[in-house]
C-alpha cells in the first residue's frame, strides 16, 4: 500500500515537473515570436541619411533642423529610421538643463 501511495506521488511530480517544463518551453516560444515580430518591424522601416532626415525635421517632427543637429551633436551619424531619429529628439528636447 505505502509502495502504491510513494508511486503515485513520483507520478504526480513528474506530471508538474513536465508540466513545467512545457510551460517554460511555451514562454520561451512566445518570446522568440515577440522579439522576431519587433526585428520584422524594425526591419521593415527604411533607414535614411540623417542630412535627409535633417532637411524634413519640420513636417517629419516640427523642429527646425538645428534642434535635430543639437540631438545628435554627441552620437554617430549614419543612417537611421524616422522613429529613431524621433526618440532621439524627444530625449533631447527632456533632458535637464545643468
């Protein structure tokens, strides 16, 4: 009797302990979906110049260019998306003055 009662607690938690496991697994799937979904999204953006971006500031954010200059004074030129350069701005325009 103790036999049959100590097997059906082995049972039991080795049902939770793969239970866990495939919940584990399917969180990790989701994850994986959330994170090639956001690539997608980044990826489907096109990157543009920032002297481009720079010369439609006003109708793509309305700033005058020198506030996007003024926002990317201390980073790296390149290439960026209309939502980075965007960000880039707002972060600039709330930082704290010293």
């Amino acid at each position: 009797m103790a036999q049959k009662k100590k097997a059906a607690q082995t049972a039991a938690e080795a049902i939770k302990a793969t239970q866990a496991v495939q919940a584990e697994a399917g969180n990790a799937s989701k994850a994986n979906k959330a994170a090639k979904a956001v690539n997608a999204s980044e990826a489907a953006e096109p990157m543009y110049p920032l002297d481009e971006i720079m010369q439609q500031s006003e109708a793509l954010m309305g700033v005058k260019p020198e506030v996007l200059a003024g926002a990317y004074h201390s980073l790296p030129g390149g290439s960026l998306t209309v939502q980075e350069a965007k960000k880039q701005v707002q972060l600039f325009l709330n930082r704290k003055v010293k």
